[in-house]
C-alpha cells in the first residue's frame, strides 16, 4: 500500500457576522469549508469493475447504513477523520495517476461526496463510485462511473435495494452481483432478465469472497449463456485481507 501523507490544515476561525456575510459573497469560501469524513486514501491497482487493473487512488469514505453478511471493510463504518474536499483532490492528484474510485462504507451516505465527485471530475480525473444503490444516485456528476451493488437475499440487505436507480442507469455505469450461493445466483438472474440489465450497462457477477468458488460460478454463467462479466476481486488474488489494498 502507498498511503497519503496526512491532510493538515488548521482550525477554521469562528464566524462572526462580518464574515459570514464575505463568505456569502464570495461562494469560493463557502466550497473550502466543505468536509467530508475519511478511513483512509491509499493507490493500489483497482481490482473491480471495467478498470481492472489500473493503478487507482482510492478514497474511502467512512460510514455504512447497511450491514452486509459478507461486509470487508467494515473498519469504515466508525471513526474516520474530517477533510476539506479541495485538500483530498490534491492529496489524490499529489499520487499521479488519472483513475480514482470513491468508495466506502456507503460513500453517498454523506452528501458532500456529491461536491467531491464532481471537484474530482473537474480536476480532470477518470472517477468511479462504488455504491451500495440502497441511497438515490440521480444527483451524481454524470462523468462518473457508477459501480451500483444491488445486494442479494444472502447479503441479508436485499430489502434496502433502491430499485428506482436502476432507470437512472446509463452505458457508462455498471451494476454488480456478488453471489453468495447458488439461490443467489438464481434470484441474481432473474433480476437481469427481469430489469432487462444488460440492455442499460454492463453487469458484473462476483463470487463471495470464500463463500462461492469462482470456477463455479464461471461455470453457471457459462451453462446459463448469461449476459454478464464474470470477475474476481484481483486486490483479494494479490493482497488477500490486507487493508488498504
């Protein structure tokens, strides 16, 4: 893991009268003081999604409404420590490479990602967010790509996908099925032929991390001539557990 330096800035001033009213008049302040809270911003190689492989700077966001069984990061879902959004783009810039993935926790759980994707975005990066689709993604800058996890019955937070996303869907974005079983490849499949997925973006099917092995799967999507991409989480094939890679 290459981890960042830590982010020092000092305590902003009280407000007082006169101040606020410069700050309203100068809508540049305003955006310095917004934060958000952070686990952790490390660069590794994204192990999912359509950018596999690439060297990406990730920032994960801390907080969860959701409690998934097979959860592998749930570090992120306390602590964390506060940022300005225009000191994490430089941090992100300060690694050097064109690819970020905003993740979490559930990053839209704090409503200032939507201003740090978007200052992302015009920092001219390749941005992604990976999203637990439980939470509305309409407001999402539409330069990103957006990775939407639509939980299976064995994630035990099937009933928190929010299905009026998946209209919002576009070529760019993709949704992504992590199977626990085989009843969760069943329900999974449905849902593609159901929602008509593959006609909207890409679908990736994962196996559970030492739940579901991956040549069976593999096999199942072969036997069924599913529309799908089948992938493995290549940062578990390399770093296994380890956190912050």
């Amino acid at each position: 893991m290459t981890a960042a330096p830590p982010i020092e800035r000092p305590v902003p001033a009280a407000l007082t009268p006169e101040s606020l009213a410069q700050a309203v008049a100068t809508p540049s302040v305003i955006a310095q003081s917004e934060r958000l809270k952070l686990t952790e911003i490390f660069l590794s190689v994204q192990g999912e999604s359509s950018t596999v492989g690439w060297p990406t700077v990730f920032v994960r966001l801390t907080g969860c409404p959701l409690r998934c069984s097979y959860c592998d990061t749930a570090y992120a879902f306390h602590g964390g420590q506060w940022h300005e959004i225009p000191d994490i783009v430089a941090t992100v810039k300060a690694f050097g490479v064109r690819h970020v993935c905003v993740t979490g926790g559930e990053p839209l759980a704090q409503k200032r990602c939507i201003v740090l994707l978007k200052a992302l975005c015009d920092a001219g990066l390749e941005v992604s967010l990976e999203t637990a689709g439980a939470l509305d993604i309409s407001e999402v800058d539409a330069r990103v790509m957006r990775v939407v996890d639509l939980k299976t019955p064995d994630s035990k937070e099937q009933q928190r996908n929010r299905l009026e996303n998946i209209a919002l869907l576009t070529a760019r974005d993709q949704v992504k099925f992590v199977v626990c079983s085989r009843s969760d490849y069943e329900w999974a499949k449905t849902m593609v032929s159901e929602h008509r997925l593959s006609d909207r973006c890409e679908v990736l099917f994962s196996p559970s991390y030492a739940q579901v092995a991956p040549r069976e799967l593999a096999e199942w999507i072969i036997e069924d001539r599913l529309p799908v991409r089948f992938q493995l989480q290549l940062h578990k094939q390399l770093w296994g557990e380890e956190q912050g890679r």
